[in-house]
C-alpha cells in the first residue's frame, strides 16, 4: 500500500513525464535532424528483419520520429489525462521486443538508432532491458495521482530526480557503448 501512495505522489508523476518527455522529444528530433543517419539505421532493421520491411522505410523514415514526438507530449498531457501516456508506453514496449529481437536473431545490425550522435550501439539484450526498465516510468503516468499540495522542496526534488535520472540514463548508454567498442576491437 506504501508503494502505490509513491506512485501516485505528483512529484512521482512529474519527475517520470519531465524525464520521458525529454528523452522522447530529443529522440524524435534528433532522428528528424539526421534523416540520412536514421535510414541507415532503418536499412540495417530492414536488412535483417527481412524484404518487406525495407520497402516501408520511407513510411517509418517519417513515422517513427512523429510517434515519438507524439508520446513525448502525451507523456506531458498525462498530468491532466493519464491515458494520453499509452503511446509512450507502447513505442517503449515495442522498441524493447525489437530491440530482443535483433539480439535473438544475431543481427549484423551496426547500430540501434537510440542514442544522440555519440557512439553507435548495437542491439542487443542490454538496450531491450534499458527499454523495460523506462517501461517502468511510463507505466506509473497511468496511475492516477493522489492530490496533495506541492512545496517549494517538491521543486528541488524534481531537479535532482530529473538531474539523477539523466546520469542514470546517459551512464547506461556509454556502458552499452563501450561494451560495444570492446567486441568491435576483440573481434577480428
């Protein structure tokens, strides 16, 4: 019973719509700003996911930015409606199974897509738990919030849990990535 008054605390519910908003909202944009770089990524997912889907790339070149856009302001509207978080929490769950998927099936796939530029990681089962785990934030916007007032240490709070949650997420990456970089170098 403790655990789901934390859940449905609003500082819980803003700190997870801050955080997946950000993460979306930059993940959208940055696949619209490097359009060539994501149908790499795309071709690599089409390549070893079979034919058809190669002939859809156009369609996912435009979608899946706009759908990630979509989620990050659902996310945000989740304060006042918690169901506008089921994109996010479905484009969350789906990159999660691809990202197993890929992993599964031993794709050559150089790079997944879901980082900003740094360095290219590979799917794999690392990236479709990070997926899960941010499941986890998402799946807490369709809770309904308990009503309480906010305080201005609630303010304080929601900066160190937006600022600890970045590190969080942008360690794991750089963990994925190196781990990356040594199987490039072990490998002959």
């Amino acid at each position: 019973m403790v655990i789901a008054a934390f859940l449905q605390d609003p500082l819980v519910h803003f700190a997870s719509a801050g955080g997946l908003s950000l993460l979306l909202g930059s993940a959208g944009l940055h696949k619209v700003r490097d359009g060539q770089g994501f149908a790499l990524v795309l071709r690599g997912y089409g390549a070893a996911f079979g034919g058809p889907l190669m002939k859809l790339n156009g369609l996912f070149k435009v979608l899946v930015p706009a759908l990630e856009l979509l989620a990050a302001a659902g996310v945000v509207a989740s304060v006042w409606w918690p169901l506008a978080a089921l994109p996010a929490v479905a484009l969350l769950a789906l990159y999660a199974v691809v990202l197993a998927l890929a992993a599964r099936r031993g794709a050559a796939i150089q790079d997944c897509g879901c980082h900003w530029g740094g360095r290219p990681q590979a799917p794999g089962l690392a990236l479709a738990l990070r997926n899960l785990v941010l499941l986890l934030p998402a799946l807490t916007l369709l809770l309904p919030t308990m009503s309480r007032p906010l305080v201005w240490f609630d303010a304080i709070s929601l900066a160190g849990a937006l600022c600890g949650g970045l590190a969080l997420y942008l360690l794991a990456n750089l963990l994925v990535a190196n781990r990356t970089s040594l199987h490039e170098l072990n490998t002959p």
